[in-house]
C-alpha cells in the first residue's frame, strides 16, 4: 500500500486555518457578572449568557430577574422578548415582579395564614383581588427582593448562572432556614432551562416559580390578544372573588379556559363568564395533566406576526396563566415604551396556589432531610422555519 506523504508544515497550518474558519464557535466559557447597581448595601451583579443560534439571555443577582431575553423572528431579526427596565434602580422602585423568582411560596395564600404540624403561621397581607386580602409572592420582601448570590457556570459547551439564597427561619413569616438554588441555562436548542434546587431544617412550604412576563412580539410593541395559546391542561382550579382557589378541579371544557386546542388570548378574554370576571381576564391555575413529576410538555405560545413559537415543559403539577390585566401604561419598559393593559404574558410553572391550605391540593411541604427539585424549559423556535 502506498502511503500518501504528509503535508508540509505550511500546507498543515493553512488546512487547520481554513478548517477553523468554518467550525462552529468553540465551547463557551462561563459568563462573567458585571456591575449593575447596589441594592441592600450589597453589589448586584448581571450575567449575560449566549448561545450559538443568536440568543442572549441577562440576569442579575436582585430576585435572580431575567432582565432581558433575546431571540430571532422568522426574518431573522432578534427582539427582547421579555418586559423589564434598564436600571437596577427602576425595579427597586416599582415591579409588578418583572423576571423574578418569587417565593419562598409563589401566588397566594388565603388571609395571610397556614397550619403547619398544629401551629398557625402568620404572614404579610400584600395583595387584595375583590378587596379580599392575602398573601402574594412570599410577602412584602419575598425573594424578588433579595440579593442572590451568582456565579457563571458553563457546561459542555452551554452557559449558565447559578443564583443561590439562603432565607433564614422566620423570614417573611414562614418556618425554617431554607437554602434555594436557582440556574438558568441558555442551551443551543434555544431552550432557557431553569432548575430549581432547595433544603430545609424545618418542615416549611416551598412553591418557587419564575415570573417573567413575555411578549413575543417584543418588549413594549403592543398587546398579546392574538398569541395562539394551547395548555396540556383538561381541568383547572376555580378562585373565588379574592382570586384563592375553592379546593375543587374544573373541567375547562365548555368554558373560555379551555385552551385544550388553540385559541388565541383576545377570542374569549372578555367572556361573560364569572372566573374571567373575578381575574379581570385569564388570572388562573391550570391542573397540567401530566401529574407524575417528570419533564412534559405544558404549553405551546405562538405569535404569528413573528412567527415566535415558545413550548413550555415542566415537572411542576400546575400553571398559572396571566395576560397583564394589571399592567396600566404608568410603567415604562427599557425600550422608553410604556407597558399597557394585556401586553404581556405570564406563565408561572407552580404547585397550585394556597396549597398549604387545600389538603386535596399536591402537597408543598419540604421536609428536613429531603430535597425540593424541578425543573422548568421555556423552548423557542419559528412556526414553519427552523429555530
């Protein structure tokens, strides 16, 4: 057999040169956190994490908020796609939760109040739906509030940050230290993965969930009223005026909840129906159906101007749908946009609300010794085009 004779050394270098050019993006280093501000007496910092298909995200170390989200359209155009401010300064002044993590128990709780091994816990009244009051997000300094600690990580090529908290025993009124960790991913499959981690020495509710709210379209270019929505949900959990949950499960067939096949949010938002009433709009649990605690596909959003579609996959039991009916136009977002009624959308990956009230309800009590873990994938990609 005739061996062919290695190339020279210069005819070496220019094939690695050419072959270079070509290849993909080498693996990416662990992001950096950069100064954004002093909240608490403390430095927040921001992470921006990229991948190769054009996506960024940012996220800081204040309520580990995802400050801004950028994806392409079909036409190649990148837009944030997540609402929130500029400045450090804006959330610390006013957010209706923009990006954060909230809890240590994310949505309500009925009169501020739960039972928990014969003691009665006493929280913070937050929030009143209906003039009836509660407690909303973990009370008036919930993580949301707080500074994290944030390290950039990287993975097999993916980047990530991992933000970690410790809420100590009697904070906000709940029992027991809890240490939380939080890490976002921005993977090349253009997945924003989240994966929720936490222990307690005390047995304590934990119910984390993130509260980004989207526009697909873009950040501040009007309202969601034609986002095509579809839950992998047959039931869910009916509130009174106050917005708690009755304890029941509902089907959602012949209902304006019945997001079973496609519908866009405006088709039946202003039903004369009495839950869309007492919410001012789609301000309500979903019960997913996929209940065995394995990663499954929740939602399909799809906006068609853009043709951004977001899938949303879950191990969590519940989700909380929200189209922005709060939002007035008095806040103004980090395109110099103001935010108006429905123009966002909110979808909270959770344990059903109140639930240490509802004993029919899935549990949320962390026990010491155990471990609290979930997982929550908001995937994008373009309707008809590849991601």
């Amino acid at each position: 057999m005739t061996r062919k004779p290695n190339p020279a050394p210069a005819t070496r270098l220019a094939i690695l040169a050419i072959a270079a050019a070509f290849a993909l993006p080498s693996s990416a280093a662990a992001p950096k956190g950069e100064p954004f501000g002093t909240a608490d007496g403390k430095t927040v910092e921001i992470f921006t994490l990229t991948n190769r298909k054009g996506m960024k995200l940012r996220a800081m170390t204040y309520g580990a908020i995802v400050q801004s989200l950028e994806t392409p359209d079909r036409d190649g155009k990148t837009a944030d796609v997540v609402l929130g401010y500029k400045t450090l300064e804006e959330y610390i002044k006013d957010t209706p939760y923009f990006g954060a993590v909230v809890g240590r128990v994310g949505n309500r709780i009925a009169n501020g109040k739960f039972t928990l091994d014969g003691k009665t816990y006493t929280l913070a009244l937050n929030n009143d739906p209906g003039g009836i009051k509660c407690s909303l997000h973990g009370g008036l300094k919930g993580f949301d509030k707080v500074v994290w600690q944030g390290e950039g990580i990287e993975k097999d090529g993916v980047q990530g940050v991992k933000f970690h908290y410790v809420s100590k025993d009697g904070e906000e009124g709940y029992p027991g230290t809890l240490d939380l960790t939080v890490t976002y991913w921005l993977t090349d499959d253009n997945e924003w993965k989240i994966d929720y981690s936490a222990t307690t020495d005390k047995a304590t509710p934990v119910n984390v969930t993130q509260h980004s709210y989207f526009n697909l379209k873009g950040e501040g270019n009007g309202d969601i009223l034609d986002h095509e929505l579809t839950f992998k949900a047959a039931k869910f959990t009916p509130v009174d005026a106050g917005l708690i949950p009755t304890g029941k499960l509902q089907d959602v067939k012949g209902t304006p909840l019945d997001f079973t096949t496609p519908h866009k949010v405006g088709e039946r938002v202003n039903a004369d129906n009495e839950q869309l009433k007492f919410g001012g709009g789609y301000d309500h649990n979903w019960v997913l159906d996929n209940q065995g605690g394995k990663l499954a596909l929740a939602a399909t959003i799809h906006e068609p101007t853009t043709g951004r579609t977001m899938e949303i996959l879950t191990t969590e039991p519940g989700l909380q749908f929200y189209c922005g009916n709060f939002l007035d136009g008095k806040l103004t977002g980090k395109s110099g946009k103001p935010y108006n009624y429905r123009n966002a959308l909110v979808f909270e990956t959770q344990h059903y609300p109140d639930s240490p009230n509802q004993p029919s309800f899935p549990s949320i009590i962390l026990k010491p010794g155990k471990t609290m873990k979930s997982t929550t994938v908001y995937r994008f990609s373009l309707k008809g085009g590849k991601p």
